[in-house]
C-alpha cells in the first residue's frame, strides 16, 4: 500500500519541478521574514532572484545547530507566534535547547508524512499502533499518533517505560506495530523472554524504530526477539520529528519525503555535496515549513543517497541507513571510533547480550577505550577458561575492526542499566 501515490511515485523530472517551485518560495520567505537568513545571503550577494531551480540550493547558506541556540527560542520563525499551535523542543543534552513551533498545516504535513511512513512499513488502517516513544516535548510520541491516526489506524498511547505495562497491553489489546526507539525495543523483548512469553504469545507484525542509530545486527536481535519485521524511520525535531523517512519492504533504504524536505549529502571536509552512494553528512532544507524553515541544516548524521527507482513503486529519493553521527565520533590515540563499528562486532558474537557500554579515559597522555558487555548468566557458570575464551575473541575482532587496543569487561546480564528512551552507550571521561 502506498499512502500519497502522487507525492510517492511521481517522476524524477515532476519532483524537481516540485522541488524548485517551494525552494524559490521558502527562499523568498526567509529572506524578507527572518533576520538572520537576510542577514547571510546579504552577505553571500545573494537574492531571492538568484534562485530559480533546486540545482541553486548550493548557493544558500547553511544552518547548524549553534544557530537555532544563538537564536532561541523564536529568532528564526517566519510566522508570528500567534500562528503557533504546538511547540516541541530538543532535550538540550549538550546545550541550551531548541525550540520548535509548528503552524496549523506544519502539523497537517507532519501527519502526513509519518502517514506515509506508516505505510512504507506495511502498515494499514487496519492495524493497532502501540506508540512507545515519549510524548511531550520530543516529537516522537505525538509525531507517530498523528501519523497513525492520520492513517486511519487504532493507537495506543502508551508512551515509553512502565515497560509491565507494556506487554501486558501487548498481550491483551494485540497491538499489530510497535513504535519506539531500537533501544528500548531490545529491552522490550527482553522483558518479554523474562516474563516467560514468546513472540507468539504477542500478535506484533511490525515495528517501527527511530531517534538513535542501530546496527543491522541489533535489527536482526529485534526482530527474533518480537517475532516482526524491523523498519528504519528517520527523523529529527529541528526539521519536523518521524517522518522525513522510511524504509519499505526491500529494506535497502529509507524513502524520503523529498516533496517537502529536500536531502543533501556532504562531504564532511568542503562540505559540497557528493554523488549518488558516496556517504557524508546529511542537510535537509524545508520546501513547505512555515513556522520556521531551515536552509541546508547540517544534521551531522552520516548517511548517502540514492535516486534509482525502488522495487516497491517509490520514486523517491533514498538515504541509507544512519551510520553514526559526525558529532559522536570518537577520537582515540588519533583513530576515528564510531559507536555502531563496536556494537555491530559485538553482536556477531553468539554469547554476546545486546547490552553493552563504551568507557572512554585517559591514563596521563594515553587514551584508553574499554567496553563492557553483557554475556548470558550461564557463562559465568562455567570455567574460567571459557569466559577467558569468549573475552579473547571478542577483543581480537574488535582490535582488528578499530585498529587500536580495546579492553574488554565482561559482565552478567542486567547489570548495564536499560533504557527507556535513547540509549546511552558511550561514557566520555576526558569529558567529565
């Protein structure tokens, strides 16, 4: 099922007629409406006049995250607020936050768009929609009620945690799609298996998994661990939240909704945008946001693009997977670590649980990398050699992968803390 077949499957030379249309409109809005996009195309010389066609995106300028801080919380709206009907903002983890107001139709779109993604997955209106990500601030929650009730779909909004909750409504109003971050569906079946349940004693069909990056390997766990099958949607609240993409049933990339978000990939080091598979950094420009559209915002995830037309009818724009993110890069005695490079190792290994950690020190002028990992109970049954044997192994696939020395500490099951949102993996101590 294709929810916007006109939006979806329209060609390649019908989109960038699309496309150039509502770039030249959002340029000409911000420009006369937000101070600060006046202020550096100005200084770039240029006018709205300069931009006739999507091919002209690269004449604009960028945006980035310290520019929504520096103009918090409502510098780069180009509507008033009385136009405002919700507003989400960022956690702020690493800084002041960010604020995000939505008009009447920014939400109409955003409904739209995770309808869409909705059916990418295999959803129907048919289908009962259990929403675990957290409602409130973070889009996730609303984002995917939205969509789903958009879609004409039963939602239970359960938001995330009180996980007991979770199966037992699992169990008893047989949810058929699950959303929620991957994280928290890892903890899930887990809780799951713990209650003694199986996937059988569930009626889950789909799951729909966003807001942190995740392996192929933790997506096979999932999906053995809820008896589904695992969808990547992507999304970030400075842009609109769940939604932007998503991947269909051939499971080699996620659909953007490029009829409103227009996809850039980058090189990290000139920041000119790369050709088809190459991977870089992703910057999204809005086509059709009023509230507070953003131009070429670098989103510092690391993906690639693709315009071949899809097996599943899409003629959009895919972006693969997100490999990482360029600001979560770890820089250890000189070597570029990204978390997923260690969480895909560890769970190729049998014994391994899909729980670990990554410590980051420094011991004088040495950087030191450890990561713990959690391995099935039954292991610290046995000998010493044999969990010996499991710490070896481990550690030479993860010093041939890294190319630097790792520790490795192998702890019993349940002693990492879980997560019920975004899953924290990495302990910085340089940083602390």
């Amino acid at each position: 099922m294709i929810w916007n077949e006109h939006a979806e499957c329209m060609s390649r030379d019908e989109m960038a007629t699309m496309q150039s249309e509502r770039l030249k409109d959002t340029v000409t809005r911000v420009y006369h409406k937000v101070p600060f996009y006046r202020k550096k195309m100005q200084e770039m010389g240029i006018e709205p006049g300069d931009i006739n066609s999507i091919e002209d995106i690269a004449k604009l300028p960028f945006t980035t995250k310290q520019d929504l801080r520096e103009n918090y919380p409502f510098g780069l709206c180009s509507a008033p607020i009385s136009e405002f009907v919700r507003i989400h903002a960022s956690s702020g983890t690493t800084g002041k936050p960010t604020a995000v107001p939505h008009t009447r139709k920014d939400l109409d779109v955003f409904a739209e768009c995770v309808a869409r993604a909705i059916c990418c997955s295999g959803g129907t209106p048919d289908d009962i929609v259990q929403v675990s990500y957290g409602y409130g601030l973070f889009t996730g929650g609303l984002g995917l009620h939205d969509g789903a009730t958009r879609l004409g779909a039963a939602v239970i909004p359960i938001s995330g945690g009180n996980t007991n909750n979770q199966i037992t409504l699992m169990k008893d109003f047989k949810p058929t799609i699950l959303g929620c971050t991957p994280s928290y569906a890892m903890f899930l079946a887990e809780a799951l298996s713990d209650a003694g349940y199986t996937p059988d004693d569930i009626n889950l069909k789909i799951g729909i998994f966003g807001a942190e990056p995740w392996s192929r390997e933790m997506k096979q766990k999932i999906e053995e661990g809820l008896g589904i099958t695992a969808h990547d949607i992507y999304g970030l609240s400075e842009i609109m939240g769940p939604g932007i993409s998503n991947s269909c049933f051939v499971q080699d990339g996620l659909h953007v909704a490029e009829d409103h978000f227009f996809p850039e990939i980058l090189d990290p080091d000139t920041l000119k945008p790369v050709e088809d598979g190459i991977a870089g950094e992703l910057a999204f420009t809005h086509l059709t946001k009023e509230a507070m559209p953003l131009l070429r915002y670098r989103t510092r995830d690391l993906s690639s693009l693709t315009h071949a037309a899809c097996e599943c009818g899409r003629n959009n724009a895919k972006m693969g997977r997100i490999m990482g993110r360029s600001d979560d890069m770890l820089i250890i005695r000189g070597v570029n670590v990204f978390p997923s490079q260690i969480e895909s190792v560890l769970l190729e290994v049998p014994e391994v649980k899909p729980q670990y950690m990554i410590i980051v020190d420094r011991q004088g002028t040495m950087d030191t990398l450890e990561v713990q990992v959690e391995i099935d109970d039954k292991y610290f049954s046995d000998e010493i050699a044999e969990l010996e044997n499991i710490q070896r192994k481990i550690k030479q696939r993860l010093d041939s992968v890294l190319r630097i020395n790792v520790k490795i500490s192998l702890v019993e099951s349940k002693t990492i803390e879980r997560s019920q949102g975004k899953a924290k993996r990495v302990i910085d101590k340089r940083k602390i």
